[in-house]
C-alpha cells in the first residue's frame, strides 16, 4: 500500500516521516513552485524520488491524505478531477476558516471533486503548522469521520500505525464538527496572553 500526502506543510512531512519510519511506502506531492531544496525536504528526497506534482502523487497512491494550505486545495482538488481515482481512500487533514455557515467546507470542495471515493476527515486537529503546535508531544489522539465500514476500519488502523489513537465520530457529514472543534481551540489560544497552545483531550466518565 502506498500512501500520498498532498501539500508543503509541516504536516505533510511530520505525518510523512512517522510512515516512512512505520515501513510504509509514501509520496509527497506538491506544487509546481514549491521549494524541495529546503532542508528538511530535501532529507526526505535523498534516496528516493519521493516528492513530485499532485496528480503524480494522486496516481500512485492508495490512500491520500490532503495537508495542504487552503489557499491551495483548489489546485488539488482540479488534479483530483483529471486522474484515475477508482478505490482510492481520501482523507480531509485541513481546517476550513470560514465562520459562514453556509459556506462551502474544504471537505465539500474534496467531495466535489471526488464523488465516487470513500472521502474521510482526520489528523485536522493537529493543525498544519504541527509538530510546532505540539512541542511536548501531548498530542495522543485524532478524531476522523467518513463513509464505508471497511474503510474506516483501514483509516482507524492508519492512524493507529504511527500512535494516535483513532476516534471514530461517525459519517462524513460530521466532518464540520470537527473543523469547528480545532477553531474552538485557536481561539481560546487566541484569547490568552502568553504564546501557547490549547487542545482538548477526550475523556470517558
């Protein structure tokens, strides 16, 4: 199985090198003017041609998992369109910013484009700019969504691979739950003085 991870992020190449380190096969892709002469990239590329345009990426892959800035998602979403996607799995890893409700979520722009694929939301909680929103690695658990029994169980065992733990919060169309619950927590950041980050932990009583 090989997996594809759409975008620059710290996100894509946090998540990228925990699968590489679990054995797993990955491929980066990204945009035609991004920079992989960066450092860390640059690492990621040395001893296998790992990073490459969208659609390659999206052709080799069984599993995608979409990390890109939002400002970006449209471009995947066009090289989502114009490849063969028959019985790819696709997970939604970004956070819509728009506070109207009426519009149109980053899990609906990857629904429309990809109509026929088992779309899931996952790893959003752990925001883009992670591991930074992370220092102390208290970060233990993600939250996912989506359509298919057996799919979820592969996505379940995705995350699980690399130490989260997978909590399931039921179909797609809770997907905006979960945008909103990773919104909450930057503005309670947002509302304090010191630099810190907020994130909220799960618990059964």
């Amino acid at each position: 199985m090989k997996l594809g991870i759409l975008g620059g992020t710290n996100l894509s190449k946090t998540l990228g090198k925990k699968y590489i380190d679990a054995g797993m096969n990955v491929v980066f892709g990204v945009r035609n003017d991004f920079d992989t002469e960066a450092t860390e990239w640059k690492v990621l590329n040395r001893f296998y041609d790992r990073i490459c345009p969208y659609e390659s990426a999206i052709i080799q892959a069984d599993i995608i998992l979409i990390c890109s800035e939002n400002e970006f998602l449209t471009n995947i979403c066009k090289a989502l369109k114009n490849t063969d996607l028959e019985d790819k799995i696709i997970i939604d890893c970004t956070n819509s910013i728009s506070k109207n409700k009426n519009a149109c979520s980053n899990t609906s722009q990857i629904k429309k484009a990809a109509p026929n694929n088992k779309i899931f939301k996952s790893f959003n909680n752990l925001g883009l700019d992670y591991p930074q929103s992370d220092v102390l690695g208290i970060i233990k658990e993600t939250y996912f969504c989506g359509e298919g029994e057996f799919e979820r169980i592969r996505v379940k065992r995705l995350i699980e691979l690399i130490g989260f733990k997978g909590i399931d919060v039921g179909n797609l169309s809770n997907a905006y739950l979960l945008d909103a619950f990773y919104q909450l927590s930057k503005e309670i950041s947002n509302q304090k003085k010191e630099k810190s980050n907020y994130h909220f932990k799960l618990i059964s009583v």
